[in-house]
C-alpha cells in the first residue's frame, strides 16, 4: 500500500485527487490540505510515503514546501504539480529533491502511474516537462559535457541510463529499450548514484541537470 499526503488551494480539485488516490487498490490519502502551514508537523506525523505537492500555494509556496520536507523527513518523495511547465520552477523543484513533476492536465491514470515508479524508487515528469529539460541539454556544449562525464566515471550504459531518467522514462521502459530486466537496470542506477554522490533518482536527474553532466 502507497500512503499520500495532497496538498492543493483548489478545493474541488484536492477533492478530485482524494477520490482518485482512495479509489486505487494499492494506495491510500492519508490527508489533503489546501495550505502548507503545517506541512512538517502533518508530514512527520502521518509519515506518508510520497506527497503531491501544488507549486502555487498560498503562504508557504510549494517549492519552499518541498525544502522543508526534505529537511525534515529526506525519506519522503515529493511529487510536484503544476498548471504551467515554467523552466525556473521546473529546475527549482529538481534541485530541491522532487520525485517528480508533472502537469495537473496530465490524465489520472498517467498520474496514479507516476505516483507507483516514484514509490518504487523512480522519477516521473511529464513526457512535456521532459522535452523542456532535453532542449535546453541539446544547446550545452559537448566538450563540457565529456568533461564532466569523465569526472564521475560513468560508463556509456550509465550515461544512456541517466539520460532517460532525466527524459522521465521509468525503469520499465528503460528495460525494455535496452532489453535487459529490470533488476538490472536497478543495479545500473545504484552504480550511477554511487558515482554521483547522490541517493535517489530524483537527485541524480536534478545533478545531471545542474553540472551538464548528459
């Protein structure tokens, strides 16, 4: 069983989601709140195993939400939404440690799907979020690019790995494009986040999207 904390100031649509999440076998809405000003105390004593988290709060804004939890409770995913796929907060989110990000047009199957690769330790982000991250990497330079390659040590399947994580594939579709399991493409990202100093897909995608590193 998944356990989700939803936080939206859209009262129907917090509704919506409740009833989405409460209607799958294998999950269950702890909470939704239309405010973040309890964010840790609700977070820490409901111990969720992943949040959907609104970027455009009132008061304390989604971003600023996402920091606390992490600082709080690292071990909870975050998964942000939003109405407007900004580049600023696409990569604020990222390099705060989100699980995910996607648009609230996204279809609620795409949704409780995204929400099932995150609680298995993936990341998930809108196929349209994904092409916004991949058209600003086709504009790097590729001598830094190797460069920085070169300086992790990443192998050429690690390196084809990240790069679909940060195109949002999951570890599914990552196996069935290399034909391998999916125990081995698990142990492919553990290898990447051993080299990256990072613990987590998200953190991985959010470093390769920091230091240019694809």
């Amino acid at each position: 069983m998944i356990f989700i904390l939803a936080y939206d100031d859209n009262k129907a649509r917090l509704e919506g989601i409740e009833l989405l999440i409460n209607h799958t076998p294998d999950m269950h809405c702890l909470g939704a709140f239309e405010d973040c000003n309890k964010i840790v105390q609700q977070v820490t004593n409901l111990k969720p195993d992943i949040v959907l988290m609104d970027i455009d709060m009132p008061k304390i804004n989604g971003i600023e939400a996402l920091k606390l939890i992490k600082k709080n409770t690292p071990n909870v995913a975050v998964i942000m939404q939003t109405v407007f796929d900004d580049d600023d907060k696409i990569f604020a989110a990222l390099q705060a440690g989100a699980s995910g990000y996607y648009l609230k047009k996204t279809a609620p199957e795409k949704l409780i799907e995204g929400i099932r690769e995150v609680a298995q330790g993936g990341a998930y982000m809108t196929p349209s979020i994904a092409m916004k991250v991949l058209t600003i990497f086709q504009n790097i330079d590729k001598n830094n690019q190797q460069k920085v390659k070169n300086n992790f040590n990443l192998t050429e399947r690690e390196i084809e790995i990240l790069s679909l994580l940060v195109e949002g594939l999951n570890y599914k579709a990552i196996a069935e494009r290399f034909g391998i399991s999916w125990h081995t493409v698990n142990a492919h990202t553990k290898k990447i986040y051993e080299k990256l100093h990072v613990h987590s897909a998200q953190e991985a995608v959010a470093k390769a999207v920091k230091q240019n590193i694809i």
